[in-house]
C-alpha cells in the first residue's frame, strides 16, 4: 500500500466515521512505550502489531490529525483521527454527543471495531506535530467494538483491545491529494462549489463493501461527500441522511472540516442517480442533489447541494 494511496483511505474514513450515531471515560496511554524512528507499534489482544515505510502514514489537514498503519504480516489495520487536534491528550472514546476523535481497527478489509460505537473507550496523545518537518509522534491505546452476526444468525458484539500504542517521527502530509483524474462539482445554496481534491475509495462497514466519494476545497476547508453501496448499478436512487447498516445511499456537507465544532450535515431528502459504472476500470459516473440538514436535529441550519455532478475513479 502506497503512502498517500493510505492517507486518502483515511480521509474517507473520516467522512464515513463521522456519519455514524454514536457515555465513556478514555483509557490512558502508556507513555513507556516507544516506538523507533519512522515506526508504529500497538499490541492488539496481546499479539504484536507493527508497521513502518509504505505502510503508514499521518496528515494533518485542517485541523484534523490522522495516522494510519498496515501490519503487512497480517494484514491488520488501525487508524486514528481526532479532529481539532493539536499536541495534547485526546479522547477517543464512545461519548453521547458528537465524537471529536474515532480509533478503528479491521484485518483483511472486513467489518471494522470501532472506539465510538458503545463498550469503546481509548485516549490518543499527540507529542508531536512538526509543520516544518512534517512529522508527528505520539501514543495510544484504545477497546473497539463491533457487531456481527453468529452461526444462529443473532447479532453479537465482538471487542478489540489495543495497547501499548507508539509512533513515532511518522511522516505527516498537509494535504489530501487528489488522484488526478477524479471530479465533482456541485453549487451549495446556489454559490459554485469547486474542490481541489476529489477521491473515492472502496472500502468496508458493517461487513458491507461500501464506496466513499470525498471531495474537498483546501481554501475554504468546505467538504462534500457521497457513500453509497459497492454493488450499485445504473439507476435513480433516494438519500439517507445517516449510514446504519452499510446499504443507505447519502450525501454530506460540512461547511468547515476539522474546525472540530462542525457536524457533516446529512441528506434529507436528496437523490443520486448513477449515469454509468464501469466495474473494469472502476469508473462511477452520475449527478445528485438535496437538502443537508443536522441528522441530529440540534442545528437548524441547512445547505441546498444543488447541480451535482461527478466522475470518479475508485482507488
């Protein structure tokens, strides 16, 4: 896995991450363990877990600091964000209101544990964050959960514990790059919104592949994103203004990224309709449009998305 090709897989985590309905103290971190240079070490229910090189990477865009590392042994993955972030203490616990940080852990692309959904608790702190250098440090601990279904078909919660998080002179990206070749573009309450970067990314919820399309303007720190099933086919489609299970088609707008205080508003009402995809090439070609409004309903304040179009290739 390619660095950046990494921390764009984080970025559309963090959308997706973010949609989720999700009261718990965090865990301390054990400040005794300390990852080498260019390293990230965690224990994972008391077997080791490392990466370094290729497979990890951190950013820092926007105010929101994210890291994460792939085990190529096993295939295990864990990524952190925590949006406002600076060099301090941060939980990333399950919480009652709108979680300011998310710890996930998966192997092999599967239903990832996650440390906002109930039973989660975890701390990350962030020694460094070097603009100059473009490095971060820092260490971590976290218990993640998840839910899936037994051989008797009931719903179970199945638990991660992961300690003795370190990393350490880790590289650290300003900036989400784009592929290239991606695009959206849409109008919100009528003014033209053009965005810098533009990816989309196959990846897992809920045991349910899932594509995340995610466009952001670096000026403005405006973020408009699209999740919608992998299996998708040509069609017109209604919007939900949360993902639940994985299958609901929805749009986000977040007026102002990782300023830490901002909740993605979701779609309610809104359509998609898919134009064309070519499963060869991974092309995803349609247009959309509706209404983003606080899923939660404590902010009022709502967007018209207007004029969608877009023409991605997945990741």
């Amino acid at each position: 896995m390619k660095k950046f090709k990494l921390i764009k897989l984080l970025f559309a985590f963090i959308a997706v991450a973010t949609l989720m309905s999700c009261s718990g103290d965090g865990d301390s971190t054990d400040d005794d363990v300390v990852a080498e240079e260019g390293v990230f070490l965690a224990t994972v229910d008391g077997a080791q877990f490392t990466s370094s090189g290729i497979n990890v990477g951190s950013g820092f865009v926007d105010g929101t600091f994210f890291i994460g590392a792939q085990d190529p042994t096993t295939n295990e993955q864990i990524t952190l964000t925590v949006q406002n972030a600076s060099e301090g203490t941060f939980d990333i616990g399950f919480v009652t209101t709108t979680p300011l940080g998310v710890a996930a852990y998966n192997i092999d692309g599967g239903n990832a544990y996650l440390s906002i959904t109930e039973g989660g608790t975890g701390q990350i702190t962030i020694s460094k964050i070097d603009i100059e250098n473009q490095l971060s440090s820092g260490t971590f601990e976290f218990v993640a959960t998840r839910e899936v279904f037994d051989s008797s078909g009931n719903i179970v919660t199945e638990t991660v514990t992961v300690t003795s998080g370190s990393f350490t002179n880790i590289f650290m990206s300003l900036e989400i790059p784009g592929d290239g070749v991606s695009s959206l573009s849409a109008k919100v309450d009528g003014v033209d919104f053009n965005p810098d970067s533009v990816i989309a990314i196959e990846t897992s919820f809920l045991g349910i592949n899932i594509i995340n399309i995610t466009a952001n303007d670096n000026d403005t720190n405006q973020n408009l994103s699209l999740t919608l099933p992998a299996d998708i086919v040509v069609g017109t489609y209604e919007m939900s203004p949360l993902l639940l299970s994985g299958d609901e088609i929805i749009g986000t707008y977040n007026p102002n990224l990782g300023d830490g205080t901002t909740l993605p508003f979701g779609s309610e009402p809104g359509t998609l309709t898919i134009t064309g995809f070519d499963t060869s090439t991974g092309t995803i070609e349609g247009t959309f449009e509706f209404t983003a409004i606080d899923p939660f309903f404590i902010d009022p304040t709502t967007f018209e998305i207007t004029n969608g179009v877009f023409s991605v290739v997945l990741q």
